[in-house]
C-alpha cells in the first residue's frame, strides 16, 4: 500500500502541475492533464476548475510528498550515521591498543623514540573520546544535520512548505550540561564527515528540489547535455573535414613540385605516368554470387562451389540411418550374332569400292601402283 501510495501521490504531483502550466517528465500526466482541459472546453456539464485552486492543491501534494521523503530521509540517515559509528569506534579501539603497547614498552633509550610515545595523559583522552562516541546520540544527530542543511540551502529555505517543516524539526540536547562541548562536536564531525552520510544527505536536498520545483531543473539538464553533445559532434565533424583538406593540399603541392622539373612532353607521352604518380584506381571486386555465376558458365557443374554442395547433399544422405540408395539399372548385353562369312564375289566387291574411295580422297599413297589384270 506504501508504494501505491507513493506512486500516486508523485502521479498527483505531475498532473497539477501539467494542468497549471509547469514542465514535467511524465507523459500520461501531461496527457490526462490535456484531456480534462479538452474536457472542460467541450462539455458544459463539467464545472470549470479555477487555476489558483489547482495550484493550492499542488502546493499541499508537494508538501505532503516533503513530509513522506523526510521520513525516509531520515532513517536513511540514520543508518548510514551507525555504520560511520561503527567504522570510527573500532578506530579508537586500535588507536587505545596502540598507544598502550607504546606506553609499557620502556626499555628503549633513545630520546627520539621517547619523544613519541604516546604519553598517559594522550591514553586517558583516547579513551574518553571512545566513551563519548559510544554514546552519541544518533536521532539527535540526524535531526540537527538534516534541519541545518535545509537552512543552508539557498533554494529551499525560502520555500513556504519547507520552512514549515524547519519549524516542526524539533532539536533537544540529550546530553548533560556539563559535557564536553568540543570534544563532543569533534565526534559529531568525524561521524558526519563520512562518505556515505554525505551523499544521502545530498540525495535528500536534491529530492527536495525535484519535489518543489518540478523536474524543469532535469529537464533543461537534459536538453543542455544533448545540445552539448551535438555541438561536440559537429566541431569534431569539421575537424576531420579541415585535416582531410590539408593532407589533400600538401600532396598537391609536393606533386607539382615533383611535376616541375619534368618536361611536359614527357609527361604526355609516357602511358605509365597517371598509374604510377596518381595512382591506380583498382575496380571494385566481383561479388561472391556473381563469381560462382561466371564459374558455372565456365565449368557448369564441374564448378567447385557445385560439387562440394553436391558432396555435402551426400555426407548428409549417408548419415542418415533410414536412407536407402536408389538401385541402378545396369544395361543388359545385346546378345549379337557373330557375323557370318561373305561371299568371295561381294567380299570382292566391298574391297574395290573402299579402293576407289580412298583414291579419289587422296589417301592412297604415291608409291602403290595399281595392276591391271589382262587375263580376261
């Protein structure tokens, strides 16, 4: 129910303050702020709400937000004064320890040593300030820094709801009349100087602000860095423009004075002098898709991007335990009858043509002389 609570009432703040006219983070406030004021426009039967009670009623959220968080505040404090009690008391500890050891070792001499150590008076002190710190009081403490900070800070102690809560702090003394003042307030400022009772205290005046003046102050912070940002940005931006100019300057300069004692003929005449003093402007590479495309066109599915998918379809197939290879149909033999045997008169015949052939396609060399049979 606290947290609800809390949450609500910080909604409560950011919606009055939207509808009065002041900046807030939250954008469901600024729209149900919006909203009620179409509303109130357009819709007689809703009675108008005067702008001076809006502002009553942020005023009373805000200081009712400023008691909750001074609550808190100060059992934040509070635990974090226990923990420096806590830190400064086993310092004592060691520092009594320490000067006890100094004061029953006698043995030594020497004038230097005997000088510094600790003396029973310095002893009697050491443990007086162990007893005080004992029994500090803690609740007085936290009330007493958390009322001087508010009066110290110039933005908040002229503020109506916080110099109501400065006069409900009441501050009583639980010590005796005859304590040691100064011993106690340097105890007091050992305890308070520590790290962690200093940031929630900060924390605490910080809240304070953000509760009282909105959150124009982080707002205007924000919109500062991100202009900051981008002013950066653009200096460096420009930076590297204006190196970039000068490098192309200086090589411009030490080329035409490289140029100069050349001849111009020269320089027309020889192919190589744009690639070697302007350098060569090398093509853009050939994608990965458009090499295989060419590859293909040139091995076609001896490509190696090809076949090591095809050997990578198989290894895939083979690990398979259920994959059956497809069986392969070898081709029978034609059983072919042995040929037979021609006759002597077309054997004849089938040789004479191929002779003749052969002669008119200039194959038959010049040596073979051809025998005419006079027989018949």
């Amino acid at each position: 129910m606290k947290s609800g609570s809390k949450e609500n009432l910080t909604w409560k703040i950011n919606y009055l303050a939207a509808q009065v006219g002041e900046k807030t983070h939250m954008k469901t406030a600024i729209f149900a702020a919006s909203r009620a004021k179409h509303q109130q426009i357009h819709n007689s039967n809703i009675q108008y709400t005067d702008k001076e009670d809006l502002k009553v009623k942020l005023q009373n959220a805000r200081k009712q937000k400023l008691e909750h968080k001074l609550h808190q505040s100060r059992r934040e404090i509070k635990s974090a004064l226990k923990k420096a009690k806590s830190i400064e008391t086993q310092k004592q500890i060691k520092k009594i320890k320490s000067a006890k050891a100094s004061i029953e070792n006698k043995d030594d001499d020497d004038k230097e040593k005997e000088e510094k150590k600790v003396k029973k008076q310095d002893l009697e002190k050491l443990e007086k300030e162990l007893d005080m710190l004992k029994h500090v009081d803690l609740e007085y403490l936290t009330e007493k820094k958390i009322k001087s900070n508010l009066k110290k800070n110039g933005s908040l102690k002229n503020e109506e709801p916080v110099k109501e809560l400065i006069e409900n702090i009441e501050i009583k003394s639980p010590y005796a009349d005859d304590v040691d003042k100064v011993l106690l307030s340097n105890i007091e400022a050992r305890l308070l100087s520590h790290k962690a009772v200093i940031n929630e205290t900060q924390s605490i005046i910080e809240s304070f602000i953000s509760i009282l003046k909105g959150d124009t102050e982080k707002i205007e912070k924000k919109k500062t860095e991100i202009q900051e940002k981008k002013r950066k940005a653009e200096e460096a931006k420009k930076k590297e423009e204006e190196k970039k100019k000068k490098q192309k300057t200086t090589k411009g300069t030490d080329s035409s004075k490289f140029m100069e004692s050349l001849a111009a003929d020269d320089e027309k005449n020889d192919e190589n002098f744009k690639n070697i003093y302007e350098g060569v402007k090398k093509p853009n590479r050939v994608g990965q898709r458009q090499r295989r495309k060419q590859w293909e066109e040139l091995y076609g599915k001896e490509a190696n991007h090809v076949v090591a998918a095809y050997q990578k379809r198989e290894e895939k197939r083979l690990a398979n335990p259920d994959y059956k290879p497809k069986k392969v149909h070898k081709p029978t033999p034609s059983n072919t009858a042995p040929a037979e045997p021609m006759h002597p008169s077309w054997e004849a015949k089938r040789q004479q043509q191929e002779m003749m052939s052969k002669a008119l396609s200039g194959k038959v060399t010049s040596n073979n002389k051809i025998v005419f049979n006079d027989d018949d």
